[in-house]
C-alpha cells in the first residue's frame, strides 16, 4: 500500500515545478525589461550631460577669446568674466555632441553663462515582456554652468594692467608690453554640470 502512494505523490509536484520554472522565467524577462530601460536611461543621461558640457566649454573658449583680444582694456574684462558680452550661442555644439552619442538633444542657452539640455536617445527601450516597451524612450536633463575663476582689483591710472588672481590663488600678473605667459580658458573659467 506505501509503495502505491508514494507514485501518486510524485505525480503531483510535476506541475508545481513547472509553475515555479514558468514563474521565474517571468521574473528573469521582467528585469532583463527592467534592465533594458536602465541603459536607455543611462545613454539619455550621458548624452546630456556630454551635449551640454560641450555647449558651455565651447562658450568658456569664446569668452576667454574675448579676454585675450581686451587684455589691454580691463574696463572690459568684468563684463567678459560675469558674461555681460556678445557671445554667440553654442547650442549647435550641444547637438552635435548628442549626435555622436545617438540622441537628441533640445538645447537652451541660460543667460548669463549655464546651458540646459535634454537628449532622447535615437533608440527605444526595445521589444521585451512588458507591453508598451517598445515604443518607450527615456530624457536626460543635465545643466552646465561656467563660473569665472579669476577675480581683480580695479584698474588704476591704466598704465599698468591689474593683477588676475585665479584658482588656487594662483597670481598673474600682466605687462602690456610682454602678453606671453597668459592664462589659459580653463584657468579663466570653470566648466561643471550643475543641479
């Protein structure tokens, strides 16, 4: 008689293995899903913050382009280091950065000296086990912000150019008859993503 229930016992885990199998093959589809949306996301952000890093260090070079052509007139170069100054949009740099990245990007220039952007990614999260996926994409936002570095007493008689301090206290200082060892943009203005 015992032996004649234990076939009947086994019998009946069968189709629980095989709930058990069929439900966590479910769950490994739902995180591969998961998983897949997670690098879209990752590629939307990274697009970003690319694009507009690019856009504001595009911007930082024209700014200390600006300087180097007013190192002779320092009643210009607060303008210049606050961003009161014509400087062209770098937007377009923005785009093409997020292209080489695969995406999107809608740029907007934040006065005086930040850049927003949103980039798309060019592909979707895919076809997975969650319906809807496939038409699924995801946005980075990132925000660049370019900070002057440098700072300066007020100009004198204008026989002699002031003295620039800059990061780490670093000290320059400037001959209007030998403009040789000049700062560089990147000792003039800092480039960083901001909240």
């Amino acid at each position: 008689m015992t032996r004649a229930r234990s076939y009947r016992d086994a019998g009946q885990a069968f189709p629980i293995y095989i709930t058990v199998v069929a439900g966590l093959l479910f769950l490994a589809f739902a995180y591969l899903a998961v998983g897949q949306a997670a690098v879209n996301r990752n590629g939307a952000q990274t697009a970003a913050d690319a694009a507009a890093l690019a856009a504001a260090m595009n911007t930082r070079d024209e700014l200390a382009d600006l300087w180097l052509q007013d190192v002779r007139d320092p009643s210009k170069w607060l303008d210049i280091f606050k961003g009161n100054v014509n400087v062209a949009n770098s937007c377009w740099r923005a785009d093409q950065l997020a292209a080489q990245n695969q995406a999107t990007a809608h740029c907007l220039q934040d006065p005086p000296l930040a850049y927003k952007v949103d980039a798309v990614p060019n592909k979707t999260v895919g076809r997975s086990i969650v319906p809807g996926s496939e038409n699924y994409n995801t946005t980075g936002h990132a925000r660049a912000v370019i900070d002057s570095l440098c700072s300066f007493p007020p100009s004198g008689d204008g026989s002699a150019l002031p003295e620039l301090t800059c990061k780490d206290g670093r000290k320059w200082k400037l001959n209007p008859d030998h403009l040789t060892d000049l700062p560089g943009p990147e000792d003039l203005f800092d480039v960083h993503l901001a909240d």
